[in-house]
C-alpha cells in the first residue's frame, strides 16, 4: 500500500484520557499535515512538517496537543487529558513535490 | 477564520443530470484551488485542481471554472452517476506561502439519484 496510513482508524476514550494517533506517509513525500474534521464540516488545519521540523501550528493546537515528526517519516499526534470538544476525525496528509495533498482515512476520535 | 464559502450545503441531481457546486475565497494570494471528494469513513481524495492562469479545467466528467476578478471557482460535474453522491469540498491555497496549507470549505453533500 503506497498511500498515507493511519492508525487506530477508531479510538474510544474516557475524558481526561491521553491518547496518540499516528500517521505514516507516503515514503518520498517529506511534508506533512494534520487537521481536523468535525462532522458537517471541512477540515481545519493543525500542523506542517517538513521533514522532522515543525514549522506552523494553528490556533486551534492548544497545549494539550502535542506533534511530532521523529526522523522525518511517521508522524504522532497526541492529545493530553482529552476533552468531549476533542471528539473529531484527525486527518494526515502527505505532499509531493507537485504539490498534490493525499489524505489518510484519518482517526475517529470519540471522548465519552 | 471563515476564507472560502462554499454553496450550497447539499445538492439533490437526477442522473445524468448536471451538478454544480460553487465556492468564493476571500485571501488574493490563494493561487492553488483544488476540489476533494469525500466518501463517508474516509479521507478526502482530491479530484482535480486549477491555478488562476486558465479560466477553466476539464478532466472526464469533472470541469472547474474559475473567474480571478469575481474571487470564485466551481466545479461542474456532467452526467451526474449515483456513485458520484459523496461530499465535496473547494480548497485554496498560496503556493508561495511557507507551509502551502489548504483551506477548506464547509462541504456539499452531493446525492444523485437513480
């Protein structure tokens, strides 16, 4: 399978719960994004890597969450003491030279 | 932080039909405008895309118009099929920008019906 990877596909959790997400991109893409996907809604950025450097966050990135890009090829995405607002589908997506986003099938995430 | 409109909130075609679904950005710097298909329990998959130096894209049945004075693009799909019923979401970005980062519009939920 040559597309973005991301696991666990569903994540049930108790509020106040960490939980860590993460995302394998396609091998020669080196910049890549998470977002945020309520239901109804398009998805909202969160976070750029290019290569194993972190250079934008969103606002929408509180300090409960946490990225990483060890090495510059997968990616984890880890939301301390979650909160029911939290409950979304978390989005990766990888970029080729081109220009081209390729999305994963992202981690439904559902704070009980 | 509400840069690209998208309309309308769902569309109902018959096959064979004509679907179009529009989009108005906000930012002059966008100069990436791509559209996405969404399946349910998926991740969005990009259908085709245009930069601001044509006016229009065909690729099969898909075709994106788009007019830089106004500040909206469209996507036209002809022939509408009922595997076509998905969500679609407009996007823009600034190729220039450091992160190139798309933003999305709301979504159209699209059904086709046979």
């Amino acid at each position: 399978d040559t597309g973005v990877s991301q696991n666990p596909r569903h994540k049930i959790t108790k509020r106040g719960q960490n939980v860590t997400f993460r995302c394998d991109p396609i091998s020669e893409h080196n910049r890549l994004y998470w977002y945020r996907q309520t239901l109804g809604q398009g998805p909202e950025f969160l976070t750029y890597f290019q290569n194993e450097a972190q250079l934008e966050k969103s606002r929408l990135l509180s300090d409960r969450f946490s990225a990483e890009r060890p090495k510059g090829s997968f990616s984890t995405l880890e939301i301390q003491r979650t909160e029911q607002g939290d409950s979304a589908m978390y989005l990766c997506a990888s970029r080729s030279f081109n220009e081209k986003l390729f999305f994963g099938s992202g981690t439904q995430l559902s704070v009980l | 932080q509400q840069q690209v409109k998208q309309s309308p909130q769902s569309l109902i075609v018959q096959k064979g039909g004509i679907s179009i679904i529009n989009c108005a950005y906000e930012n002059t710097a966008f100069d990436y405008f791509p559209w996405y298909q969404q399946f349910p329990g998926k991740g969005p998959a990009l259908l085709i895309a245009i930069r601001p130096d044509v006016s229009e894209k065909k690729e099969g049945r898909f075709t994106i118009s788009f007019n830089k004075s106004a500040k909206q693009f469209s996507l036209h799909i002809m022939d509408s099929q009922p595997g076509d019923s998905a969500t679609y979401f407009c996007a823009a970005s600034s190729y220039g920008g450091a992160t190139n980062k798309l933003i999305f519009g709301t979504g159209t939920l699209l059904a086709v019906q046979p």
